[in-house]
C-alpha cells in the first residue's frame, strides 16, 4: 500500500544518494528490498566505505560498530546520516519524524518501540540504536505479529533476540511469528551457546558436537531452566500446542508425548536427545532404527536377508530408470519382486525420471508421469490398490510448488482417473511439496525427503500429517554379495507398501488393436487432448487443424495390421508409430495445406517457390523420407533403390507418394525411428546430458530413449521440445491399450 513518507524516504535516497552509490529506486511509495539496498548503500557512503554494496556485512557491521557503537541525538554525525535511519523506520513501518534529520523524541519513540518489538529492550534499553538493530533496520523484516504468524512463535522469537544478539555470529531475526529456516538456525545458536560453545564456533548447524553435547541435556516433567526452555521453544517452532516456558509440567509432557506419537518415537513425554533431534532438524537421531528403505539396487535373496536382519520390513523401488546405461539396478529387475515377497518383505513404488527442477514439472509432464507409472506398475506386477510415490527431487520454493508442482500433480490425478484409479497417489519431496500437494487433495500419503536438511521447504515446516514414510539417513548394509546401500526411512503405518504381486508383464511383442477397444481409447486420447486447448474438432480460425481426433484415431485403426507387422520386424513399441502418426494429424492445420499447395505448384507448374514440405498423416517431408529409406536400404531393414534428395524428380516422386500415401507415410514413420536410433541429426538434447538416443531399437526402451525418439521425429519443428513434450502423454496412452492387449 502506498504510503506517503515511504514516498518521501525513496526521493530522499534518491535525490541526495542516487549519483554518489550508482543507484535510484522506484518512488511507489511502497517499502521493497530495493529501496533499503539503496539505504544500506547511503550508510555505507557516509561511514566512508568505497566499495558500495546491498549487503549489510561485516565491512559495514565492522565500520559501523567501530565508528558508532551507539547512535542517538548526541552522536548522530549529520542530518543526512539521521535521514536514512529515519527512513528505514518509515520503510519499516514506523514513525520516523519528519526525515528533518533530528534524531528527536519521535525518533526515540519509534527505536524504542522497535526495539521492544525485537524483543531487545531489556539486553539494550534507551533510545539508542546499535550497529546490530541498524543492520537490522535496514532489512524487509518485520518485528510485528503476521497476518499468518502466531503469538507463541513470536515470543520464541523475541526471546531468542533478546538473549543472543549479543554474541558474535547472532543477528536479528524477524519476529513476525512465522517460522523460517533464520528462527530455526537462531534457536540452534542458543542451544550451541548453552552447552558452552565459543563465538566463531557455534554455526547454527545440527552437527555432530552439537548432537553431542545435547545428549547431556536431557530435559523432563519438573525441571526447569534454559535447556527447559530451549525445549518448549523448539516445541513450538514444530507447531505442537506448547507454550515458551522454562518449567517442564504436566501439560509439557502431554504435548510431548502426543509429539513423540506423531514422528514414530517412544512415547515417553520426555525430552530425550532423540526427540529434541526431531525438532531442531527434519532427519532428526540418524542413529533410530528404521523399519522401511529405500534403494536403487537389487533386492537379492542375500540383501533381502542383510534388510530383514536390520529389522527392514518394507523397501521402495523404482518403477523406472530414466537411462538405459547408468544406474543399472534403479528400476525393479526381473524377479525381484517375487523375491521380495518369498522373503517375507513389503514394496512399495517409487515413479521418478529426472524430476530435480521446477522446469521438469507442469500439468502435461504429470499427466505423462501418471499414465506411465501405471503402465510401469501393472508391468511389474503391483496389484490394485498399491500407493505409487511421485517424486519431487529438488528444494521447490513456495512459488514452484504453485506454478509447477501442483499443476504436475492434478495431471497426475486426472492421469490416475483415466486408468479408473488403480493405484493411490503418493508424493516424495520436502515437507512442504508433501504438505501442499496433500492439502491439494491431489495425494493421499508422503514420502517426505527428510535427510535433506538444507532444504527450503523442510526448514520451518512440520512433518506433513500424512506422512507415510520418513527418509532420514543413508547407511550402507551387509558385506559381500549382500552389501549394497540404503536410505533409511522411519514408517508410520499409513502405507505398508505391498507382499504379493500379480504375474509381471514381460517386454513381448504388440499385436493387433481389438476394435472394442476403440471407443475407450478415442475417449482417453480426447479428454488429454482437451486438457492441453486441442478440441476434438481440430479448432477454428487461424489455430485451425484440419483432422479431428476420431479421425485420427480412424486413420491409425486402418493402418494397424502394417503398424503391428513394423512392430514386429523391426521390434518396435507400435505406440513409437500410432503417437507420431496422431500428433501429426492432429497438427496439421490450413497453413500446412498451403504449404502443401505450394509445393503441388512448384514442381507441376514451376510458380510455386516451395520444393518439399512435412506432408500426409506422418507430416514427412520427402527430404527426410529420403535420408531415411536410403540409411535403412543400406543397414539392410529395407529394399528398394536409393533416391537423391538434390534432385526434383525424385523429391516430388516421393512427396507425393507421402501425400496420397497412408500406408507408405506409417512404413517411412518407422523408418525415421530406425534412423533415429542411429543418428539422425537434430533434436538431439543438450550437450553433456546424461542421456542419449538408443542406438538399437528394443521393445523395452527406457522414458528418456522413448523421448529422444519422438523428439529426433519432429526435429524439423521449431516447436519440437513442447511437442515432444506435450505428446509423450499420446505415447503412455497407446501403451495402456498396447500393453493390455499383448499381455491378455
């Protein structure tokens, strides 16, 4: 909201600081981090430092506490230093006088409310700033309770300022009554000064002398004093209905033990080293015996023992590897399953392909994931009712989670109701990706990636409610042919994974669609098409597209005893063929007709200017149609004699057969997938990727080689990423239909 003397302290910067630190604001009249780094730049021009910058570090701290240790109405050194404490005090919301460069009582009135508001009046009482509270003026924190903050966290706050700020390594934090990863690193500080830690020692981390010298300090029903209240605090931090305080009573202890409960602990309402590790950091004990894993190596008669002997009942795996080369064992292997239920274990489903940036998550990608974990775990033999956990691999940040992570999921959950809801959806990520995505109602248990501490989006955030699995360390197990590594997970009970499978799905060849098969696919592939602003119509005006979807579907259905023969020839998914064949239809549009029409003209008549173009129902161009039939002549997958893409005779030849041609378009689409496999150039991914194209074709190639395929396809296309991208959905899709019936 725009407010009048926020307005006069940007001109004032402005006016009196702009040419002298290199910088102006915006005048909005609206307190941003741009105008207190415009601030912090003044100060640091009046304290004579050269080398300006928007941070208020230990050069500014230092010069600043050397020079001033205490700023009042007696040694302010001039007006214009005045100024710009009075207005960051306007910026943060209080009365700065009338930026008259007075340090009078108004400004006395608010440092001693702002203080007060720090929770710093008793440790520095007056009027008087000191070089701490200045550096923490000039910031966009607030000392006042937040629209979604509470009271208690804010006296956790407030106390932790007013008992630390003055050791070395301790800043100011908010007190706005929301929990962030700075209350959590401040109240780690007071725990590392109460057990003796030196200044330039204690770090803020929840590290092995930390762990250490915790173990010391159990706290429980009627003690009292500082490891008490660092207790309560850390209570309070977790969200638990507990109250600052340094005397642990009976109502302490309830809270605790219904704490302990929650997290899988002992409930002993006690505060042993195992339970305050819970709430000072989201792995907590790393030495707690786990009872569920999960692994990305095979699960072996000889490792199933190694888990079964560390008290593991239960261990995740992957349903897919997203490389055929590296990390052999990630996916479930043949047979692995069976011995994990021979072995007494329980499995549950890991989906995961790369799935470590916000750029890998939105509703098409989700929608992709879900098709193809169902498919992956009906392959593998998971039964109906299992929980698949979707995974979210990277420290998404409040803004990810809404722009990305859940539009990825509701694509999940809409993915898992075309298939009819065979399998419950779970989410692996932080705390908070596993809390939003349940709220959401787009997941029903979390798989939360605790051992990673440093997250964003587990610092400052509770357990989820629902949280089924808790991942809380990595250890190593077994020796020998057992030995092999693990992250360990605390269980919980809401998931129990699964101990008997239905028969596995072999990699065997496709074969001919079952025409009652068709409406239920025509259905599936319209409502995806819809969801992504293709109408089943094809569209109007200039986005126009010239099949429908039922035509498409039709064209595909007509050609499927050549599509099923290619298939089996030249062991090739048919999906690879009916997905590129559909996209392409349905992109045709009137501007790829005139295209078309143009290219008719040039060689009939010689007034058209366009020699080739990506035509009939595999959108090919006659160029590409030629490179392909003549690489695949010569590996010895065709016959026929090799053509000259140079020249117009065979050009046209070719063109025209694509046109008119539908059977010769889906046998040249297949050709251009085995030309795929072995280099065709264009729409290859970047350099360095760890991913490349499959060099041979298989019947079980992995995601990543399926997208390479698809992409190498239309690698013509200046849109080729998102139409790769939006059509790997059409691939799964085929493939729920494919894989049902090769499999029946």
């Amino acid at each position: 909201m725009r407010d009048a003397m926020v307005l006069k302290a940007q001109r004032f910067v402005n006016s009196v600081y702009g040419s002298r630190i290199g910088t102006t604001v915006a005048e909005t009249g609206e307190a941003d981090w741009a105008t207190m780094y415009a601030l912090t730049r003044a100060l640091q021009y009046e304290l004579g430092i050269t080398a300006l910058s928007d941070s208020f570090g230990p050069t500014t701290l230092g010069t600043l506490t050397a020079t001033y240790p205490e700023l009042d109405a007696d040694t302010v050194p001039s007006p214009d230093f005045c100024r710009i404490l009075q207005a960051g005090l306007y910026c943060k919301g209080y009365d700065g006088g009338d930026l008259d460069g007075n340090y009078g009582t108004r400004v006395q009135a608010a440092v001693t409310r702002l203080k007060t508001d720090m929770g710093v009046e008793q440790a520095l009482p007056g009027a008087a700033l000191t070089p701490k509270v200045v550096k923490a003026l000039l910031t966009m924190d607030s000392y006042v309770t937040g629209a979604q903050g509470t009271g208690q966290v804010r006296a956790v706050q407030q106390w932790l300022n007013g008992s630390y700020l003055h050791r070395q390594d301790f800043f100011a934090i908010p007190c706005d009554g929301l929990v962030s990863r700075a209350t959590l690193r401040a109240l780690l500080l007071g725990v590392q000064y109460e057990l003796g830690m030196a200044d330039g020692t204690a770090n803020g981390n929840f590290g092995p002398g930390t762990q250490s010298g915790l173990k010391a300090h159990p706290v429980a029903q009627g003690d009292k004093g500082v490891f008490v209240r660092l207790f309560s605090a850390a209570m309070v931090l977790n969200r638990r209905p507990a109250a600052l305080t340094d005397t642990f009573d009976a109502s302490l202890a309830a809270a605790v033990r219904a704490f302990q409960t929650f997290v899988a602990l002992p409930a002993t309402g006690e505060g042993d080293f195992a339970t305050f590790a819970s709430l000072l950091a989201s792995f907590g004990d790393q030495s707690r015996p786990a009872r569920a894993c999960d692994t990305i190596a095979k699960v072996t008669p000889a490792r199933a023992a190694v888990l079964k002997a560390a008290g593991i009942t239960c261990v995740g795996r992957y349903l897919t590897n997203p490389s055929a080369t590296s990390l052999p064992e990630k996916a479930i292997q043949p047979g692995e399953l069976a011995t994990i239920a021979q072995q007494g274990l329980r499995c549950f489903p890991i989906y995961q392909t790369v799935n470590n940036d916000a750029s890998d998550f939105d509703y098409v990608a989700g929608r992709t994931a879900g098709y193809a974990a169902v498919n992956a775990a009906r392959d593998h033999g998971f039964r109906r009712g299992s929980r698949i956990f979707f995974a979210v691999d990277f420290d998404a940040i409040d803004a990810e989670i809404t722009a990305n992570v859940l539009p990825h999921f509701k694509g999940v959950k809409e993915a898992m109701a075309d298939f009819g809801h065979p399998y419950e959806i779970g989410v692996y990520g932080s705390r908070e990706v596993c809390a939003r995505v349940g709220a959401a109602g787009y997941s029903t248990a979390s798989f939360v990636a605790d051992m990673s501490s440093g997250f964003e989006g587990n610092a400052g955030h509770p357990l989820p409610p629902d949280w089924a699995y808790d991942q809380f360390a990595v250890r190593t197990l077994g020796s020998g042919d057992g030995q092999f590594e693990v992250d360990a997970n605390i269980a919980s009970g809401r998931d129990t994974g699964q101990n008997a499978f239905d028969r596995p799905r072999p990699p065997v060849p496709d074969v001919a669609f079952d025409e009652r098969q068709v409406p239920a696919l025509r259905a599936d592939l319209s409502r995806y098409m819809r969801s992504i602003g293709r109408p089943d119509t094809g569209g109007v005006g200039g986005d126009a597209r010239l099949y429908g979807n039922a035509q498409a579907v039709a064209a595909i259905q007509d050609q499927d005893g050549l599509i099923t023969e290619l298939s089996t020839t030249y062991s090739m998914r048919k999906a690879l063929i009916q997905t590129v064949v559909y996209w392409a239809m349905r992109d045709y549009g009137l501007d790829a007709r005139s295209t078309d029409q143009q290219v008719a003209d040039h060689h009939l008549t010689g007034s058209g200017s366009v020699k080739d173009s990506h035509t009939g129902i595999g959108e090919i161009s006659a160029g590409d149609a030629i490179q392909a039939w003549n690489h695949c002549i010569g590996w010895g997958f065709a016959t026929g004699d090799h053509r000259d893409p140079a020249k117009d005779a065979d050009l046209w030849a070719v063109w025209q057969r694509l046109s008119k041609d539908n059977a010769f378009s889906v046998r040249t689409a297949a050709l251009i997938h085995l030309w795929g496999t072995r280099g065709r150039p264009g729409g290859q991914l970047p350099p360095g990727d760890r991913v490349t194209t499959p060099r041979t074709m298989r019947l079980d190639l992995v995601e990543f080689e399926i997208t390479e395929l698809l992409r190498r396809y239309r690698a013509w296309d200046p849109d080729v990423e998102s139409q790769t991208h939006q059509s790997l959905a059409v691939y799964q899709i085929f493939e729920k239909y494919n894989s049902i019936l090769r499999n029946a």
